[in-house]
C-alpha cells in the first residue's frame, strides 16, 4: 500500500485506527508536510527553481529553516503514533523524499528514539 492510500484507504484507516486509537488524518498530514519541507530544504539549498534570485547565503538559511520544520512536523506524527505502524519507521528512514534531513542531528536523534 502506498503512502497515499495509507492515508486515504477508508478500510485500512478504521482498522489502524482502532488498533492504535489515533487519529489517522492528523499523522498523514504531518508527514506529508514534513515531506514537502524536507524536499523543499533540499531544492533551495540546490538554488532551485532555475534561476532563483535567492542569494546563496539566503538559501542555505532557509533550507536550514525548512528543514527544522519538516523534523518537527514528524516529532509531532510521533507523537500521533505514526512511528507505531508497521514498516513506517522505514519508511521514514529510507525515503529519498527525507535525504535532506539525514544529516541532521534532530532527525538522527528522531530515527534513533523511534
């Protein structure tokens, strides 16, 4: 099952939900805005889109901003149970979406914890 159907299939979304009494919507959305953050991170550190007019010092300073939010976001799923799924851990853990997180202190302390 996809990401997307984890979050979407009705079936699979009940039954998880009971099992762990959490509330599927909020940790699907907190992924996936840690997501878009951590792909955000990367693309700006990476002077993305072509031709930005961000300057490089800038770009760095807001990868780093992004970041910061996209291991919040996923401290929070944590906090929602999202770490308590099945294969989620891994997912996190080798997702290329999260590359730009890896070296991070917060997310190696997050992958460690969970």
């Amino acid at each position: 099952m996809t990401f997307a159907e984890d979050c979407l299939a009705p079936k699979y979304k009940t039954r998880i939900s009971h099992i762990l009494n959490v509330r599927w919507p909020l940790f699907c959305t907190l992924v996936t805005l840690a997501r878009v953050y951590a792909l955000s991170a990367g693309a700006v550190r990476a002077g993305q889109p072509k031709g930005s007019s961000i300057p490089p010092a800038d770009r760095e300073k807001l990868g780093v901003h992004y970041a910061a939010r996209a291991v919040a976001a996923l401290v929070e799923a944590e906090a929602a149970g999202y770490f308590k799924v099945a294969g989620k851990v891994d997912e996190v853990k080798t997702s290329t979406d999260f590359e730009p997180l890896r070296s991070r202190e917060d997310f190696k302390s997050l992958m460690g914890r969970v």
